[in-house]
C-alpha cells in the first residue's frame, strides 16, 4: 500500500475540483478508481481522466503500469492533452 498524491494539471485540475488529493491505493488504478468515486462517478472528470497521460514520480506511465503494486510514498501528475500538443 501506497500513499498516492495525484497532481492534476489544466482541464484535470479543472475537473477535479482541486491541485492535489492523496490516497491510500495499492495501485494507481485502484487510486484513480478512488478519485472518480470521490467524485460520485461524475462523468466529466471520468472523461477528462480518460484523456490524460500520467506520470508517477516524473516518469511517464504506460497502461500496463497502472496495476503495479505501488509502496511508500509516490506522485502521480494527470496531463490533459494541451493546445498545441
């Protein structure tokens, strides 16, 4: 078990409501899992997650990394796709 802070950048940051939130999460799908039930399942943020890319620890995240077992203390950054790029 981890405790996962999750930094959201722009339209995620938008949609979340806030910077940053912090979760007690074995995976970084079970805290992104988290972070939409916070929300109720609201379908925006659900939408913007799904667009983002992550990093965790400054290192970019591919989809297979999401169900890793995650230990100590890690940062994960959701990045919307920006304008222009």
């Amino acid at each position: 078990m981890a405790t996962v802070t999750i930094r959201y950048w722009a339209g995620a940051r938008d949609a979340a409501g806030v910077e940053s939130e912090e979760f007690e999460a074995g995976t970084v799908a079970d805290a992104l899992r988290q972070a939409e039930a916070r929300r109720g399942g609201a379908a925006e943020f659900g939408r913007v997650l799904g667009l983002c890319s992550f990093l965790l620890d400054g290192r970019r995240l591919g989809a297979e990394d999401r169900t890793r077992p995650l230990a100590g203390g890690v940062e994960l950054e959701a990045l919307p796709p920006f304008a222009g790029g």
